[in-house]
C-alpha cells in the first residue's frame, strides 16, 4: 500500500505543479479557451489527490504492518488462507451490458429503446445483486458438499503452495541488496 | 503546372520554402537532423551489432550474462537526452518567436475567408477574388480562386471560417494555419518568389474537402501595384470567369456555401 | 490446491456468461483481431481509391467513411482494447500469482460494452447516410447536426462511448486487482514491467476517456436538445471540443502504445534470456511517460493559432527522453544475452525499428515551427503509422509469445516468419514514401489529387505496400487458426520463460495455479529453472 500510494500521488503532485505552471503561463500569454485546458488538469489531479490520499489512508491504519504482497521476504504460507471470492460464470453482466447498449441506442434513435434498455439493466442489476448475497452467505467456511448445484456457486482461491526440489532459499540479500 | 508545383526536394528530403518566414523552418530541420541522424544510426547500429553478436549459435553455447543495472550508463542516457532537447527547444524557441511575428505595419492585409468548399480573398479596398474548386474534376485548375500578393513586401492575412474549420495550407509557404470558428488568426507572409503556388484546405471540412484548392499568384511588387489599381473597389471576381464582374461590398456568406 | 469449482458452462454459454478472466481476455483479443482485420480492409479501400490521381473508385462520402471509422476502430477497438484488455485481462493477474480479476462479473460487463460499442460502429455503415464522416477526431462545428445529419454520426458518440465506458471498468478491475491481489512476495517493484505498464495505462485510462465522454455528451447534446456548446453563433466555442478531445486525445496514444512497450519488454528478456535492464530506470521511464502525458494535448493544436505553443513544446519534447531511455534499456536487456530469434522476438524487432523511426519524426514533429509545415500532411500520417505500425508488431510478437500459454500450442514458425517478411516490407513500402508525399505538400484526408503535384508514384507505391501488408496480416489469422489444431504441443514453459504466467499449465486451469514458486525477485519461474544464473548484483 505504501508504494500504491506514492505512485499516486506523486502523479499528484506532478499534475498540480504542471497545473499551476500551465495556468501561469495562460494568465500571461494564452488564449482564452485554454482556461479549458486548465479545468481539465484540476480535475485530473484532484482525481489522484482522492485515490492517492486514500491508499495513503489504508497504509496508515495498517499501522507499518505490510502486507504478503508488501514483504520482499513474504512466503506462499504467509498468504495462506481463502484469497478471496471469485464469482463463477454469471449471466446478468451480459444483460446489464446489453440494456446499457439499449440505453446508448436511445440516444441514436429515440426514448423507446431506452424503455427496453431499463427492463434488461434493472432486472439484471437485481439478479446480479441477490446472486452476491447468496454467495456472501455460503462462502465463509464452505463446504461444497453442501453446496446445491444450479445455483451460482462463488468459488474461494486459497494460495497455493509449490513443490520442487530445487532450492529455492535465495536470500533477498544475496539477489537484491539494492532493496530494503 | 507540372513544373511549376513540383517543390525542390533537397534539405534532405523536405522542400525550401519560397517565404522569408520558411528560413525558420529550414534552421530546425538543419538542427533536427544533425541530431536525429546520429542518433538514429546509433540505435539501429546498436540493435543490428546485438542480433549479429549475441544471436543464438547452435553448437557456440554460451552462457548469457546476468547483469542488470549499469548506473553510469543509465544516467548518460537519460541526461544526454535532456540536454538535446533542450537546445533543440532553444532553436525551436526562437525560430518560432522570429516566426510568429506579426508586423504593426503590413504592406497589404488581406482577409481570407474559407468555406464548404472555397475560398473567398477580400483586399483593402472591398475588391473580392472568391470561388470554389471544380468538383467533377481535380486536374481543373482554371477554376479556382486565387490569393494575388506581391512579393517582397510583408503581406498580413487574417484567417477567417465562414462556417466548419478549414486550413489555410500553401507547401511552397512551408505553413498551415487554422480558420476556426471564433478564433482570430493572423500572420505575415513575405513571398521571395514571384510565382504560382498551389494551395489547399487541409483540414477534413465534409464531401469535397479534396476540391478546396486555390492558387497564390505572388506578383513583382510593381505587377501587383498596377493590378491592384486596376479591380474597382467592392468588385467581385469569381474564379473560372475572366474579367471584372461589377459587385458589392459585403460580409455575407457568398451563396456558394451552405446547403 | 483448495478451490471450490463452480459449474462451468460449455459451448457458446461459456463465452456469454464466463467470468474467467482468461476466458473474457480471450474474448477480447479475438473481438479486437476481427476489428484490425475489419479497419485494415478499409486502409485497402482507401489506398485503392488513391492508387491513381483522379481515381473514383468510390465517392468522396464513402471515403470520408472508411478514414473515419478505419482510425475510429483501429484506436478504439483494436490496439487500444487489444493491449490492456486483451493481453491484459488474460496476463495481469497470472503475471502477479493472482487466481481471477478482481471484479469478475464486472469483467464480463466490460466486454459487453466493448463489444456492443464496436457493434454499433460498424452497423453505423447500414444506416441511410452511411457511418460517421467527420474523421476520428470530429471537429466541430462540422459534426453539428446540421452539416452531420442522421444516425451515422449519434452511433459513433455511442459506440465509442461505450467502449470508454468499457475502458474505464477495465481499468477500475485492473487497477483493484494489482493493488490487491498480488502473489505473497510480488511486490510492486518485483512486478513484471508488463504490469506496470498496463497500470499506468489504466490511469490515462481512468483519467482521459471521462473527459472524451464529457465533450460526447456536450455534442450530443448539441445535436439533439439544441444546445450551443460547439456554435459559435449562439456563443460557443468549437475550439473546446479540440482541447477536449485532445486532453484525451494525447493521452490516448500513451494509453495504446505502453502496454505493447510491456509486451515487447518481457519477449526481449525472455528470447535474450536475461533479467531486463535497468528494471527500475524503466518503471520510471513508464511512469514519466504516463505523467508528461497529460501535458501534452495542444500538440495537435499548434496551428489552431489558440494554444501556447512554448510549454507544450517543451512538454513533447520532454516525452521524447523516457521513450529514448526505454530503447536504450531494451538494447542493454539483449546486450551480451542468447538470442533466440524465433518470429516472437523478430516481431519484437520489428517493433524496435519501425517505433524508432516514428520516434524520431515525433520529435520533429514536436517543434511548432516544424509542425506548421507539416500539421495534416501525409509526414503526419507516416509518423503516426510507423508509431502505431511498431505497436501492431508489437501486439502480434505478444500473439507469437503467448499463443501456447492461452492454447496450449506453439503458431507455425514458418509462416510467421513469412508473415513478418511481408509485413515489414509491406509497412515500409506503403509508409515511407508518405514522408516524402507530405514534405511535397499532400494533404491527408483527401480522395482525389491533382496528377501534376508530383504525388502520383508515390502513392502508386504505397498502395502496394499496403496491399503486401494485408498479405501478411492474412497469413498470422491463417496461421492462428490452423495452429490452434495442428500447432506443436507447447508444454507449460516453451520459451523458458521468466515470469509467473510461465509456472501454470497450458492453457492454465481455472483460477490459474496449482503452486506458486518463491517469489524473490521479477523473473520467480527463471530463478526456480535457473539458480545456478541468477541476476548478478552490483553495476
């Protein structure tokens, strides 16, 4: 989170300095419509301000406890444990996609495809809402026996580990001292 | 006509412009390639030493090295850079400064007005030369309309849209400008050459973007005195018909455009 | 391994409904080859219709249409989606030990928009005034609705907007996977340089294509409720749309053009079997590129007489060094290496040469002076092509390179080779002699020319190179599909490849490992086949 964080808003702060120099150099010698120009880099940097000073928030309550993925030492073991929840295949994205597309086919040609674009995306948004629920419900502590079929079944990664007979105690000394 | 528009192409590859104004662009092209070249022969040099040396042999195994990270090279290749962009940008800063310079006292200003699909010229005194391309044939030069200017003197054009953007574009000027409506576009031109030199619209502008052609006559300053003296003030003339039409001082869009 | 398998449609369900973010990447990947092929036919009529001067192979409508919807789905539907949905969606989270996307359902929708998007742009031809012809920018006022009537010009605001709506969820998926989902020990500067490059792009991603999508609504808006944002007769201002739609515009050549950097990055260190030089030099180089990106949108505005011609010249300029950094760091990746010169790497190559050239008159390009001249003429047309050209390269070495990943199967090598011939004569052909049809004064965009301006065999020559082109494009989709049955049998790690996509099966399983090496450096699977050739420390 830490080095997510600096990315950003180092992109930030970029962004505000070639903002404040752009606006300078308008002021001076620019044409009127490049205050156009100028809004729109306020709100780029404004838009990495938000994203960047909250990663930056999500570090600070970790308190410099990195993660797995943070740890230049971080084994597969330290991660171990259900990842996350990974959804199998579903059909409401493809109807909420396909009443968006109704509904930019409104704009071409009239109110009425956006009638049928609204049947297809609100009843694809509720059974794509009640289809979280219910595998927010089994996930935890699955058990896919008991897991009825027909139904969306989320399914949980858990880290894998790996096998091999090489040597794999490379010390992060040895391979990258360059790195903290 | 043939001869006429075929530009010199020397400097290596890009043609010399017939204004004063184009010496700039010659200065950065000079600039641009004594950089651009070596270097770019560095580069390929360098791939084409890499695919022939370290190239896969069978039979000449070899164990490929490990490195990876040489600071000192890195760096220089980062800072060289640097300082060739910034001197390129010092040329460049000054070509354009020189360039763009617009003269308080022109010796004619002319106001050129473009539209779907032509050209209108208006002089000082409300003389007009307007017209549009042929749009059956493109070899048809007699048609169009055309921007007399003398040459040797510094002639200021104000670019005007009278309806989409254009792109008031001459090669031999070596110069584009835009006619974009509700922008005010003004620049010089001094034209070393007295000749005929094509010119075109060269910004998509609808259908017959292609036929948006027009001629620059750049006349010996006393030629174009006389003519000047000779086209009665406010007369139109349209392109493709000889002669002097009788005409009116006006702003108005010349009937040739919208649909 | 202790995943739960959800059922797994099969057929023509599996590609509706899946949420593998292999599957969709797939999706993606095929959808946007079927658009290369569908834009690179319309390159072929347009260089028909100007093999000779006064040609009327078509009328002047119809060839406004083919430029328009050619650059319109090249960019938003080929190279662009082709590079971080694409390859992205299918490498990203194997490259980083993560088992699916972030967003899976989320994923699927993407690609639904993208593929209704590119839809409507090509349906848009069926419609009684044709497909757009305002060409891919759409200056206004010529798109206003009175010199751009009917549905053609409303289905391309839609059809891109939906694909940069598709753009923006990627990126969102994209951006939330590699910050949350990475392998144990895959820290940000262990990721491959693909990765990185593909989140820089997400930003462009999430920071351009709003603002396209806001100067689309404003000139729909225009269109259909009587607005004024582009009339200037009722005070607006068409100059907004060119700062709009380059304040995306500039980004975007970034947004197509870095992750085939990514991709080159990994086929150049694998195929030379080295770790890649200057690994951070070049994270930085990507990141320099993705900032001053934003800082260069008036570039293509120089001759508009409205933009302030100094600072975004230096600021083009400026972007010139990273992109030279990142040459040096790819020849520093093949120095003292073991070349492997399979059709991969030779597209890789390819890409080198042709983005170097087109380099190089972006930095003349770059110079206002410069630009004036050239600003529209065919220079532009050949420098952005050869850009572009190298990216095309570029996308297919990463077709060659991952091709047995994604089907367990290696492409023919002969008639990759003969594709790669063919191509890079082809691409040369047709666009080096445009240089020169630009520095004598041809415009672009035009479908007819004057036979006495000296243009005439030049574009007799281009044309055929565009047409050997096509040849070799024809002959990698001929060698995809008869590959995908008859292709050698690749196993897991064909190429001895050094990131995470190379320790899972091939095509990999569903949720991708069945056991992650240690990650202690960017190249885990080559530290695991190679501890005795480790990256020697030190400078």
């Amino acid at each position: 989170m830490k080095v997510e964080s600096r990315v950003i808003l180092g992109a930030f702060i970029f962004l505000t300095c070639l903002c404040g120099v752009y606006w300078g150099a308008v002021a001076v010698h620019g044409h009127a419509s490049e205050r156009s120009g100028i809004a729109m880099l306020v709100f780029s940097f404004s838009a990495y301000f938000l994203l960047g000073s909250y990663l930056l928030l999500q570090w600070k309550r970790r308190h410099g406890v990195p993660r797995p993925e943070d740890r230049f030492d971080a084994t597969q073991d330290d991660g171990a444990g259900v990842i996350d929840y990974f959804p199998s295949a579903s059909i409401w994205p493809a109807g909420l996609g396909l009443g968006a597309i109704f509904f930019g086919m409104a704009l071409v040609w009239g109110l009425w495809y956006a009638y049928i674009g609204g049947v297809l995306a609100i009843g694809s948004i509720i059974g794509w809402v009640t289809e979280s629920d219910y595998t927010m419900d089994v996930l935890p502590g699955i058990d896919p026996d008991e897991v009825e079929l027909g139904h969306d079944v989320a399914s949980g990664a858990t880290r894998p580990h790996y096998h091999t007979d090489v040597d794999h105690s490379l010390s992060e000394e040895v391979v990258h001292p360059h790195h903290h | 006509m043939h001869q006429l528009t075929r530009l010199p192409a020397t400097d290596f590859g890009s043609p010399h412009g017939v204004t004063k104004q184009a010496q700039w662009a010659r200065l950065l092209w000079h600039i641009s390639y004594y950089f651009a070249v070596p270097i770019g022969l560095l580069v390929i040099g360098l791939i084409v030493w890499a695919l022939v040396r370290y190239r896969e042999r069978p039979g000449k195994e070899r164990t490929p090295a490990q490195f990876q990270y040489h600071i000192p090279i890195e760096a220089a290749y980062t800072i060289i850079p640097l300082v060739v962009v910034a001197i390129i940008f010092g040329f460049m800063f000054n070509a354009e400064n020189k360039q763009g310079a617009v003269s308080p006292t022109p010796a004619v200003k002319i106001t050129v007005d473009g539209f779907q699909w032509g050209w209108r010229f208006v002089y000082p005194n409300g003389h007009v030369q307007v017209g549009t391309g042929n749009y059956n044939n493109i070899n048809d030069n007699n048609g169009l309309p055309v921007l007399v200017m003398p040459a040797n003197e510094t002639v200021q054009l104000h670019v005007v849209s009278l309806d989409v953007v254009h792109t008031f574009y001459v090669p031999a000027f070596l110069y584009n400008r835009d006619l974009i409506p509700g922008v005010d576009n003004t620049f010089d031109v001094n034209v070393l050459k007295p000749g005929l030199y094509p010119g075109q619209c060269n910004n998509i502008c609808g259908q017959y973007h292609a036929y948006m052609r027009f001629l620059v006559d750049v006349m010996p300053p006393a030629q174009y005195k006389a003519w000047y003296a000779s086209q009665p003030s406010c007369s139109v003339t349209t392109a493709g018909v000889q002669g002097t039409q009788p005409g009116r001082c006006t702003n108005e869009t010349p009937g040739l455009s919208h649909t | 391994m202790d995943v739960v398998p959800g059922p797994r449609p099969r057929g023509l369900v599996k590609y509706i409904t899946s949420t593998d973010h292999k599957q969709i990447g797939l999706n993606y990947i095929v959808t946007a080859l079927i658009a290369f092929v569908v834009a690179g036919a319309m390159a072929e009529v347009m260089r028909t219709q100007l093999i000779v001067p006064d040609n009327h192979f078509v009328t002047p409508n119809v060839y406004n249409q083919m430029f328009t919807m050619h650059g319109t789905i090249m960019l938003f539907v080929f190279v662009g989606p082709l590079g971080f949905a694409g390859f992205g969606n299918y490498l990203v989270p194997l490259m980083i030990g993560a088992p699916d996307m972030a967003f899976p359902r989320f994923n699927n929708l993407s690609y639904w928009l993208y593929l209704g998007g590119f839809s409507l742009l090509v349906l848009s031809f069926a419609t009684n005034n044709g497909a757009a012809e305002f060409g891919w920018f759409g200056y206004a006022p010529l798109t206003e609705a009175i010199r751009s009537p009917g549905p053609g010009a409303d289905m391309w605001l839609v059809g891109v907007g939906l694909t940069g709506f598709s753009g923006i969820f990627s990126a969102v998926n994209i951006i939330t996977t590699i910050f949350t989902l990475r392998a144990p020990g895959m820290v940000m500067f262990r990721m491959p340089i693909y990765v990185w490059n593909v989140l820089v792009t997400m930003f462009l991603v999430l920071l351009a294509f709003p603002v396209l999508t806001s100067a689309f609504a404003l000139l729909w808006i225009d269109r259909h409720l009587g607005g004024q944002f582009f009339d200037v007769t009722h005070g607006g201002q068409p100059i907004l749309w060119q700062n709009m739609f380059w304040f995306f515009g500039h980004p975007e050549v970034y947004i197509i053009a870095l992750p085939f950097f990514g991709v080159v990055t990994e086929v150049i260190a694998t195929m030379s079997k080295k770790p890649v030089f200057g690994y951070k030099g070049m994270i930085g180089a990507t990141l320099s590129i993705g900032a001053l990106s934003m800082g260069v949108w008036a570039h293509h505005m120089y001759t508009t007489g409205a933009v302030l011609l100094p600072f975004f010249a230096a600021m083009s300029l400026l972007i010139a060094v990273p992109t030279g950094i990142k040459f040096f760091n790819w020849i520093g990746t093949m120095w003292r290496g073991t070349l492997v010169l399979n059709t991969a790497m030779l597209f890789s190559i390819g890409f080198l040469l042709q983005f170097l050239f087109g380099g190089i008159t972006g930095v003349i390009l770059a110079q206002p002076v410069l630009d004036f001249q050239l600003h529209n003429t065919y220079f532009v047309v050949a420098h952005f092509h050869y850009v572009i050209m190298g990216l095309v390269m570029g996308a297919f070495s990463g077709l060659y390179y991952w091709y047995p990943k994604m089907t367990g199967r290696k492409m023919n090598e002969t008639l990759g080779m003969i594709s790669f011939a063919l191509m890079l004569i082809g691409f040369n052909l047709t666009f080096f002699p445009q240089h020169t049809l630009g520095l004598r004064g041809m415009p672009r965009r035009i479908e007819v020319y004057n036979a006495g301006m000296g243009w005439n065999f030049l574009n007799l020559l281009s044309s055929v190179g565009a047409y050997v082109t096509g040849i070799g494009v024809v002959v990698t989709v001929v060698n995809m599909w008869r590959s995908l049955r008859r292709g050698e049998i690749a196993g897991d790690n064909p190429w001895d490849g050094q990131t995470l996509e190379w320790a899972c099966s091939s095509p990999p399983p569903d949720h991708n490992f069945e056991a992650l090496p240690p990650i202690r450096s960017e190249r885990p699977v080559w530290d695991a086949n190679h501890p005795d050739l480790l990256t020697k420390v030190g400078h």
